[in-house]
C-alpha cells in the first residue's frame, strides 16, 4: 500500500478526479433538467425559467400519463420485447461463443466463423435489403421483426468468447478426466463461472432493445403496435390530440408539449434505472476480464 505519495502524483489524482467529475456532470445535467422539467408548471417551462428545480411543482403530466392507455400499451410491447428479445439474445450468443472459445484442434473452421460473424458486424446489406428481407418473411407488424433481425449480438458473441478463452484450462482437462461432455461443460462449468460477462451482455441486450425506437418506426406500420421509444419520438415530433375525450383535451392544454414529454421519457428510464444497479457490480469485471490474454 503507498502511503507517501508525491505531489505530482497527488496533482495528477486530482486533476483527474475534476475532469471526472465535470464529465460526470455533464451526463447527469440533461437527466436532472428533463425530471425538473417534467415537475414544473407549463408557463414556466414555456418562459425558459426551469433550470435546476422544477418551478411552481405539479404533478399534472404524471396525472395525464396515468390515463393514457395507448403510452401503457406501448409500455408493455416494450416489456414484452426486452424478455422475449434478450432471451433470444442470451441462448443464442452463449450456443454460438462456447464453441468459437475453443482450440483449433478441437473445432477446425473456427477461425473462418470468427471472421464471418466480424464480417457481418462491420459491413451489413443497407436499409432496404434489410427492410425486404423482414417483410418477405412476414414478419412486418409483429413482436418477432423487433428481436429476430438482432437475434445475435456479435459484440456480445466476441466479448464472451474472450471470457471463456480466458477461464483456465486446469477446468477444461480436469472435467475430460471426470468424463464430463460439451453440454455438462457449458452448463455446469463455464456458464457458473461466467456471470460477470452474462451480466454485462443480459445490460447491453436489455438496453438495446428498450432504447431502440428505429425499426419500430421502420417495421411496425401501425400506431398501437409501437414499442415505447417509438411511441415517445412519435409524440415529440407532434402531440396527437386526435381521439382525446373532452376532459383529455383540457387537461393536455393546462400542459406544454415539453412537460408532458419530459414526462413520458423521464418514466420510460425508470426500468433501466432500476435494473442497472443490480447488473452494475458484475459490469466493470464483464468488461475488462473478457480483454484479458494470457
């Protein structure tokens, strides 16, 4: 343990506490300002005068969201996205970097999928390949044109392969002494040892697929099948007073567009919020044993 340091060392330490702390700052600011927002009187979001607080406190764009039944249903396309989209995404990136993790001895054309799925990651047929392939399959308007097009996260695959490349081989030639086979392996052996990097591809899974509101506008020609992203950048480019019931109306004009969408995005963070914490512990060793080479 150091315990006498210098003072260019101390200064250093320093400097870079404050540059961390201003970069810091500067991702939380436009958070703070869009929950500040979210809580503060229409006329004053409207005059520019909420900047670190809200002003004049109402929770009227929350009272508005909770009777919006179409925000609801496209809350629950996203959830429904995210489970069926990130199970997807699990079971296949871990069926795919366990055999890639491998000596060539023991899987021959290895490397030539290595740089087939590489491939695939850097270079991709255009939008409208894309587009045609889904919608040959029949998939337009449905669940599966969200999940199945990124079925396999090929970021993923590579930081998993990393992962069990860099789990000791005394556990490999231990278990082919016990008898164990590939599936035992996997199951009881690599998959234990690994959850700092499931960890860390289950985050990427989940927040790819709750922030991702592109394809939904591309592959889902229908409003009420919007996941929620794409319903909240719908709202922001135009409020749709179409269908609103009279007290609906009334209640939207004692709002500004701005503090009603502040709103929405401020509740649509809340699940991520939530989930990263738990993940967050596993997440810095995800990231970084995966690089390690022996």
């Amino acid at each position: 343990m150091v315990t006498n340091r210098s003072f260019s060392s101390r200064l250093s330490n320093a400097v870079i506490v404050a540059i961390l702390t201003c970069i810091s700052l500067l991702c939380i600011a436009p958070l703070w300002y869009t929950i500040s927002v979210s809580f503060s009187d229409k006329a004053a979001v409207a005059a520019g005068l909420v900047t670190w607080r809200p002003v004049e406190f109402t929770l009227s764009a929350y009272q508005h969201l909770l009777s919006d039944k179409s925000f609801f249903r496209a809350f629950g396309i996203s959830v429904e996205r995210v489970l069926l989209g990130g199970l997807i995404n699990f079971v296949l990136t871990v069926m795919m970097a366990y055999p890639l993790s491998r000596e060539t001895k023991q899987f021959k054309v290895r490397n030539l999928y290595m740089w087939f799925i590489v491939f695939t990651m850097l270079f991709s047929g255009g939008l409208i390949p894309w587009f045609m392939t889904i919608k040959s399959y029949g998939l337009l308007n449905s669940i599966w044109a969200l999940v199945l097009p990124g079925a396999v996260p090929v970021f993923s695959v590579i930081l998993l392969v990393n992962f069990f490349r860099s789990i000791p081989k005394d556990l490999d030639e231990a278990a082919v002494m016990d008898g164990a086979g590939p599936w035992y392996m996997l199951l009881r052996i690599y998959l234990p040892v690994s959850l700092p990097a499931l960890a860390t591809i289950t985050l990427f899974s989940i927040v790819g697929h709750w922030n991702s509101f592109f394809d939904g506008l591309i592959l889902m020609t229908k409003s009420e099948l919007y996941p929620l992203q794409t319903y909240i950048q719908q709202l922001i480019v135009q409020v749709n007073t179409a269908g609103m019931t009279s007290e609906e109306m009334k209640m939207v004009a004692q709002l500004s567009n701005k503090t009603l969408d502040a709103a929405k995005v401020v509740i649509s963070m809340i699940p991520v919020l939530i989930i990263y914490p738990f993940l967050q512990k596993y997440f810095i060793h995800g990231i970084m044993l995966g690089s390690v080479k022996e």
